[in-house]
C-alpha cells in the first residue's frame, strides 16, 4: 500500500538561506532549467519507447505480497463468457505488423461490459480455486483491468500516460482492484502472486501491457483445461515475432522484458535467455540463437497496441 509522502516543514519564499548554501542556486533556478513534463514524455515517445521512462529503470522484483494467496481449493474456472465477447468484438489478431491490436476506439461504447465482467472477478474467491483455474483467473483480471484503464483514459499513444506523471508513468502501482478483502494493483497481481507462487517465465507471456513490444493480447481468456496450450503458444508466437528476437544481419535483439525480468529465465544471464528463446523459436532463428555468444541489443516500443497503429485499419 503507498504510504502518503513525508511532511517537510515550509519556510517561504522569502526565507533566509544557510550561509552553506549561500553560493548555490535556488531551488527554482534548478526547476527552472528542467524539462516540462510534456518534453519529457515527447522526448520519450519519439523513441519509439525505447527511453527507459518507466518501470524499465527498476522493473519490480518477483515477492509474494501474501500468504494467503499460496492456498488453492478445487474450484474449476469461473465464468470468463463476457471478456470472451469482448475479446471476439475488439481485439484484431494478426494486425499491423502482424501484432494483436485492441479497437480501442469502439470498444469505449462498452466500457460497462467490461467494468462488470471485472466486477464478477472481484466477488471470486481465488483461493478457493485449483491451482491452473487460479493462475487463469489472475491472467484474466490482469489483462481485463488493463484495457479498461486504457479506456478511461483514451486517446492516448501509450499506457505510459495513464496516470501517469513525470517520476510515475503508468497505472502499474495504483491500487484497482480488491480480491478477498485485499486492495491490489497490477504490479501486486503479476509480481506479488503471479511470478512468485507459480515462478513460470511464460507468465510473462500471458499479461499483456497493452503495447506493441509487448506478447500478444491472448484472443480468448485463459482456462485451467488449455492453460498450458495457451502458455506455450503465446512463447512460441513471441519468440518467432522479430519484437520477441530478432537474429537477421549478425547481431541478437532481443525484448527488453528479458533484461527487466532476465531472473525469470533461467540462471538469469544471457545463456539462460538465448536458450530459452531457442526452445521456442522456428527452427532456423532456434539455430542461431543456439549458436550465439551474446545478446547484442535489447529493445522495446511502449506504443499502444490499438488498431490504426503504422497505419493498420
């Protein structure tokens, strides 16, 4: 839970200044001199994404906020019919650049489809769940929550500018949910339950941040009965696509989200990744990220995944 910012006593503008600091410049002289907000972000999305403006500096560490949520029950899954509906409505497999696109556009005149499915999810009680039907359930509110913070804030370029600010881009560490009595955010569901209690790098695979460099939005909601299906296919799609690993021209790109989260994978190092990759790679990129020393680059583009991206209708 975010603990409210310390109390600093105000002296007022026309305050005298410590001899010791006498010689420095004031503290709007500094401000002054700083980039607004907006050049920031500009400066951000002309990138492309790739300046490390957000959970990219630190991404958070893999550290289960709870105990309660290592109990499972037998409980199957639970009624996923209205994000499938949604999911069959606005989502537009093999877009642009042969990325799922989100028609966010459209989808805003159903915001309260999906408010209520998100409702249903929150009077679940997880822990009653078996363990495949309890991981489906995360992947499902995660990924529901993300869109619907998207539409609220739509239009934006990118989920970075959900309320976002200069030293806070994106909705990750807000609290939006609340499951058994707990207020969660989505940073809370994906590092704080998902990654530390099923400890599966393919997870990585199933959240969706809504942005292009990130794996594919799943087109149906994930079950206990295909959850392995639906895992190993979103790693082989993501390992095939360039923005997952790219071995053209001699040289290794591989996604950010392998240097954010490099401990999920392995040893953590760039064997680890690279061998990773290959196991789900097509045979020929299999090969040669078998074959590589190293990982030359890591990319990724924090764009909206919405349909109309590059010029996709």
């Amino acid at each position: 839970m975010t603990l409210p910012p310390t109390r600093r006593r105000h002296a007022g503008p026309d305050a005298t200044r410590s001899p010791a600091l006498a010689g420095l410049p004031s503290r709007r002289a500094v401000l002054a001199g700083l980039p607004s907000r907006r050049a920031v972000l500009a400066g951000a999305m002309a990138t492309g994404g790739a300046l490390a403006l957000s959970r990219a500096q630190a991404a958070p560490a893999s550290r289960l906020i709870d105990d309660r949520w290592t109990r499972f029950g037998g409980g199957g899954d639970t009624d996923n019919a209205a994000w499938a509906r949604f999911l069959m409505a606005y989502l537009v497999p093999g877009g642009a650049g042969g990325v799922a696109l989100v028609d966010y556009g459209a989808a805003v005149a159903d915001r309260s489809a999906l408010q209520g499915y998100i409702d249903q999810l929150q009077r679940v009680e997880p822990t009653t769940l078996g363990r495949d039907a309890a991981f489906a359930y995360w992947v499902n509110l995660y990924n529901a929550v993300t869109i619907l913070l998207v539409l609220d804030a739509y239009p934006v370029d990118s989920i970075r500018e959900v309320r976002g600010g200069l030293f806070n881009t994106g909705p990750w560490g807000d609290e939006v949910v609340r499951v058994e009595g707990q207020d969660l955010s989505l940073d809370d569901i994906e590092h704080g339950i998902l990654r530390p209690v099923w400890r599966d790098p393919r997870i990585h695979y199933a959240v969706n941040c809504a942005s292009i460099g990130c794996p594919d939005l799943a087109a149906e909601p994930y079950t206990a009965t295909r959850l392995e299906t639906m895992l190993d296919a979103g790693a082989r799609a993501y390992a095939a696509h360039p923005r997952g690993a790219d071995a053209r021209d001699g040289e290794i790109t591989v996604s950010k989200i392998y240097d954010w989260f490099a401990e999920d994978f392995g040893e953590g190092d760039e064997r680890s990744v690279l061998d990773h990759l290959a196991t789900y790679a097509p045979p020929g990129k299999a090969a040669q990220l078998a074959a590589a020393q190293g990982i030359d680059a890591y990319a990724y583009d924090w764009s909206l995944n919405r349909v109309g991206w590059r010029g996709d209708t």
